[in-house]
C-alpha cells in the first residue's frame, strides 16, 4: 500500500499535508506574514500549521496549534491537524485523546472510528480497536481500509475466526475482486482435480509465510498447482515438490480452472492458532550449495551468528512505533560475548551500514556475489545449515529461516509487530524455532539488544558445553 495513501486516510488531512510543499505553494515566510497580517481568520492558521508539518517543523506547528486552539475555541479543523501532528512527535496517546474528541463532535464521520481503531491497535488495545472500527464499518460497511483494520486487530489478539472475512478487503478494487473470486463461496472441494493458479501478491516474506497453504492444497487434491510469484522467489518456490509449476508475477500464466490469491488461503482452510500447517521444511536449500559452502565454515570454531537488520522501506517504516529496522550499530554490545563470529545475512537494504562499525565489531561480509550467481536467497538457505543461531528483524530472512526451521531464530519486534506475532507472546504458531525479543516501550531498543546480549551469552555456553560433551 503506498505510504502517502496511508497517511491520507489515516489522518484525513488530503493529500496536500502528506505530500511535501510543492514549489508552487506559498512560502513559510509568507504564510507568517499573512497570519501577522490577519490573526483572526482561522484560514491563515491553518495554512501556516499545514506548511510547517509539511516541512517537518512539528514542534514549531504544536506551539502554533495550541495558540490557535485556544484562540477558536478547538475547532474541529484545527483537532484533526492537532491529531496529525500529536502522531508525527510520536505522541500515539495524545492523537487518541483528540480522535475521541473528534468522535464525540461528529459521530456521523465513519473516518473518526477508523482512526481511533488505529491510534488504539499501535497501543495495544485491539479488543478496543475493534470497536472503533466496528462504528466506522456501521456508518460506511464498504470502508475497505475500516475492513483491513479490523482484521488486523482479530489477527493481532488471534481471532483468526472473524478476521478471515474483512482481510479479503486488502484487494485493491475490492468489487472488481470478488466478482471473479470470491473466496468465501469457495470451499477446498472446488479445487480438487482442477488445475489451480495461486496468485502472488503483497511482499517475499508473506508468500514464504502462506506457501505451506500451497501443500495443503496439493494433498486435499488439487491436479496441478501454478504458484506466480516474484522473480526473487523463483529459485526457491521451483525447488516445492508439491508446487507443479512456478511462473514469474509479471510474466504470462499457463491455463487453469479455479485461481485464488496465496493469501486467500487461510480463509480457504479456515484457518486457527490451532490449525496453522507446520510439516517442516516448506522450502529447501540446494544440497549441493550447502556442501560448496562446508569448507568455509569448518575453519570458524566459533559460534556461528547471522544478523539481519534492514526491512524493506514500506508504510511500516515511515513510524517509529512500528519500524522494523534497526541500525546495526545498535547489534553493537553483541560483539562483546566472547567466542562468536557474525555473519551478515543483509540484502538490497541498509547494506552500507556495514562499512561504518566500530573496531570491536566485526561482521563477516559473503560479498557483491552473495545470493547473486546462484539466485536470490538461495546462498542465504545453504549458509543457515551452517550457522548456529539467526538474529533478525521482521524481514523475508525470518520466513526462509523459519520454514527451513534448521537453526534457533531470535526475531527482534517493535513496540507494534506486525499483526502476525499477535501482541503478548514471545513464540509463534507459525514457525517452530521462532523467538521474539519485542520493545517493552516504543523506541526502546536498549533494552532489547540488554535482553539479547544475556541471552546469547548462555547461548554461546551451552553449545561450547554440547561441542565438549
């Protein structure tokens, strides 16, 4: 989803607060002027906060906002301004306080609840969530973002249930969607002897998450499975004995009786906590590249660690409550465990950041050719039959090593993970040997890498006791 369409629903400011000040507009210096010039028309208030939040000068824009508030007697333009800016600063609770408000004034704005039920998931309130995003869907009941919403909360606290349905509205053009597959008049036995195309979509990560769907659907009967997918997956999907065929996303698909998108699957199967598939492994690194890469590692007597520490920069990034990288700098107290070599696992993103580390901090780099030559991901799979622990964000790594659950994996969540994790438990249904080291605050990483450090220390003493045992 593009972040600028985020920002503009879920703050219901327009585009224009959103985007960055074209070179058209008035300039800050003018827009002061005017205000001076005309203190008591609320139009020029607004203008002049806009453009400061626009240039990122919040605390400036706050000071504003407070004179202006109290000068009109809180209108409600100058709330939803407040609201936006509160969010900006990081300050989720004092957004909510003015949504609530803002409720309170106009009960008849389905916009309102939706942005409560936001500001109030990123806190952790999903059973609360939901109820605000129950309103908005009452007041508009093709909200497609209200729907998403929602379904994000009953994932969040594990009521898989009721999220299947409103996760259906993540389809851009909902309408046009479900007119040629609506998964809820689909039942499995509609697949079975069909030839069927699974469509990809979203990110790497999801399609290595719901690809164990993919054998489910193979063994309740289906003929012949097309998995599309990125051309990043290629390699690895192709290697699925119970895939029959694998064609690139944008690349034309052979014929097929029956499709539904990768995932759409779970609301096929109906799936629980309880019933998530777990016959690992789903994917599989090529045995000949883990032999090639044997020697190397037979040299390092240490303990093996790989690091991960760059997402993609999507929505998620753009707030700090729920921003998934974290600079490597931060990985840096790591480095004081004794008897532990680390090896980057890092890809495409926030690579550079290996090249301004302190001395006492060395991670091993593979080099420009690394999951190049033989395919992307397809080293990073042979490597992890090497090392001995993973330590990552909540990035595509997490899922190959997850499903190809070899090695111990320490996943490190912001404040607000995605809705996957749920919200309170350091496992996951999802992968066998997946733990989770979550902010205990927002922005408190500190205290996560304090946790960590204790921990790969006794880490690192148990396997030296298991080698000598």
């Amino acid at each position: 989803m593009n972040t600028r369409v985020v920002l503009t629903v879920l703050l219901c400011l327009g585009a224009t607060l959103a985007s960055p000040a074209s070179a058209d507009q008035p300039s800050l210096t003018k827009l002061r002027q005017e205000l001076l010039r005309n203190p008591y028309k609320i139009e020029h208030h607004e203008h002049f906060i806009r453009r400061l939040a626009q240039e990122g000068q919040y605390d400036e824009a706050i000071e504003y906002i407070n004179k202006a508030l109290t000068l009109f007697n809180q209108p409600t333009s100058l709330l939803h301004l407040a609201a936006f800016i509160h969010i900006q600063q990081k300050q989720v609770e004092k957004a909510t306080s003015i949504y609530l408000e803002l409720y309170k004034r106009t009960p008849s704005n389905h916009i309102i609840p939706y942005n409560l039920g936001w500001c109030l998931s990123i806190l952790h309130h999903h059973d609360l969530a939901v109820k605000y995003y129950q309103k908005a869907l009452e007041l508009d009941p093709d909200y497609s973002y209200a729907h998403l919403g929602i379904s994000k909360a009953y994932l969040a606290v594990g009521d898989y249930t009721h999220a299947w349905p409103h996760f259906e509205y993540r389809m851009a053009n909902f309408d046009k969607y479900k007119a040629h597959t609506d998964v809820s008049q689909m039942t499995i036995e509609d697949f079975i002897g069909k030839r069927v195309l699974i469509r990809a979509e979203w990110g790497l990560g999801d399609m290595m998450q719901y690809v164990r769907f993919v054998k489910e659907l193979k063994k309740s009967g289906a003929a012949h499975i097309t998995v599309q997918t990125f051309d990043a997956l290629i390699p690895l999907f192709s290697r699925c004995e119970y895939i029959d065929h694998v064609v690139a996303k944008d690349h034309p698909v052979p014929a097929f009786d029956i499709q539904i998108p990768m995932m759409s699957l779970t609301y096929l199967f109906g799936t629980t906590l309880d019933t998530i598939p777990t016959e690992f492994p789903y994917l599989h690194a090529d045995q000949a590249l883990v032999e090639s890469w044997r020697p190397f590692f037979e040299k390092d007597t240490t303990i093996k660690v790989g690091l991960c520490w760059g997402a993609k920069k999507i929505f998620l990034e753009d707030h700090p409550y729920t921003r998934r990288s974290i600079p490597l700098e931060l990985f840096a107290p790591l480095a004081e465990v004794p008897n532990v070599t680390f090896y980057s696992l890092q890809k495409v993103f926030d690579t550079d950041q290996l090249a301004h580390l302190p001395d006492y901090f060395k991670v091993h780099d593979f080099g420009p050719d690394f999951d190049e030559t033989n395919g992307r991901f397809m080293d990073t799979a042979a490597v992890m039959h090497h090392l001995d622990l993973i330590i990552s964000v909540d990035t595509s790594v997490i899922h190959l090593a997850g499903n190809l659950n070899k090695k111990p994996l320490w996943v490190l969540l912001p404040y607000s993970a995605a809705w996957w994790w749920l919200y309170d438990r350091s496992d996951t249904p999802w992968y066998h040997n997946m733990r989770f080291y979550r902010q205990p605050e927002p922005l408190n990483w500190h205290a996560v890498f304090e946790t960590v450090k204790k921990e790969l220390h006794t880490f690192v003493q148990q396997k030296q006791q298991d080698k000598h045992s």
